[in-house]
C-alpha cells in the first residue's frame, strides 16, 4: 500500500511543481542554468556517486535523450496552455509509471513478497 502514497505524493507534487513552471516559463527567456547549478550544488552537498555509466552506455544516452525531450515538452506546453490543463495532464505520469512496472518490468506492486 505505500506506493498509493507514493503515487499521491508524486501526483501532489507535480501539481504545485507544474503550477511554478508555468509562472517562471511565461517569457521566453528561463535561467536553466541557475536550476542547473542549485542541483548540483545539492547533489554535492549530499553526496553524490556517478552511476557505472561504461557499463550501460545505451541506456544512459536514451535516458538522456528521453528525459531531457520530455522536459523540453513540458516547457513547451507550460508556455502555451493553462497550469490546471497541464496538471491533469502530467499528473498521469505517475500512473503511467506504475504501469510500465507492471507490464515491462513485471513488478507486481500489489502482492506481498514471501
């Protein structure tokens, strides 16, 4: 059961994320590099070990270049649509997630393990 709280958590938070982006987006200019440099920053600050990138090439340049579309998508739409449309619209994601688990990965969140 907590991946129902996971699922609110995520769905909730990219309410008030969505809401943000579009009030930041609304000209054409956006300091990603500032966001870019509080992450890394923070990544620093906690800790953090780069991935075995040499191990799995592949899968890093789609995660990449998949991850980084998307948000350029989500920045495109922010800039052209209202918040609340985006927000229903995004907050599919998390559900498509649980999903994809499901049928890809075959993760079976709603059983126990023995």
């Amino acid at each position: 059961m907590n991946w129902l709280i996971f699922a609110l958590i995520s769905v909730i938070a990219l309410s008030i994320s969505n809401v943000l982006q579009r009030v930041l987006m609304k000209d054409d200019k956006s300091d990603a590099f500032f966001c870019a440099a509080i992450i890394s920053l923070f990544a620093l600050w906690r800790g953090f070990i780069m991935p075995p990138i040499t191990r799995l090439p592949l899968n890093f340049f789609l995660l990449t270049v998949l991850y980084g579309s998307g948000t350029v998508f989500i920045y495109k739409a922010l800039q052209y649509i209202e918040a609340s449309e985006a927000t229903i619209l995004t907050a599919s994601r998390s559900i498509i997630t649980i999903l994809s688990a499901l049928i890809f990965l075959h993760v079976f969140l709603f059983l126990k393990p023995k």
